[in-house]
C-alpha cells in the first residue's frame, strides 16, 4: 500500500458522498462526470505504461548498439531520452 493511500481514499469517499448528497436529484451528472474521469485515467495509465515499456526497450537496444563505447552510449541514450518526450499521450 501507498503512503498516505488511506487517508486520501476516505477524504475521496467523503468528498465524493458530499457531493451526491449536495446534487440530490441531479447526481446523475456528477456520476457521469467520475465515469469519463476513470475512463481518461485508465487510458492515460495505459498510454505511460507503454511509453514506459518502449522506453525500456530502446534504451536496451541503443545500449547494446553502442557497446563499449560510452560516448556512443551516451549520445544514444540521450536521443532516446529526448525522442520519448517528444510524445503527445492523446
């Protein structure tokens, strides 16, 4: 478990119940609201994971190109560094 991860999730449920209970009739809204906001996270989630996994994958490869040669290496590594933050997470 995450530092601090119980607190923030029952100040989350407090807030959250707070809110419903505020809207009365109109909840449906703010219950549509937390679907297209897990809906956004989920995918952002994924779309870090994968640029993570690619990162991975070419910082590997570039490694092995360079061998053992660090100037190779570390111009390789850094072109990799700054091509993955180039990419827009839609």
């Amino acid at each position: 478990m995450r530092v601090g991860r119980r607190d923030l999730d029952r100040k989350l449920i407090r807030t959250s119940a707070a809110i419903v209970k505020a809207l009365g009739a109109r909840r449906r809204r703010w219950f549509r609201c937390e679907a297209a906001a897990d809906e956004l996270r989920s995918k952002q989630e994924v779309a870090y994971f994968d640029v993570g996994v690619e990162y991975g994958i070419v910082a590997t490869r570039t490694t092995a190109m360079a061998g053992s040669r660090p100037t190779v290496n570390a111009l390789a590594q850094r072109v990799v560094r700054d091509l993955m933050r180039t990419l827009v997470l839609d």
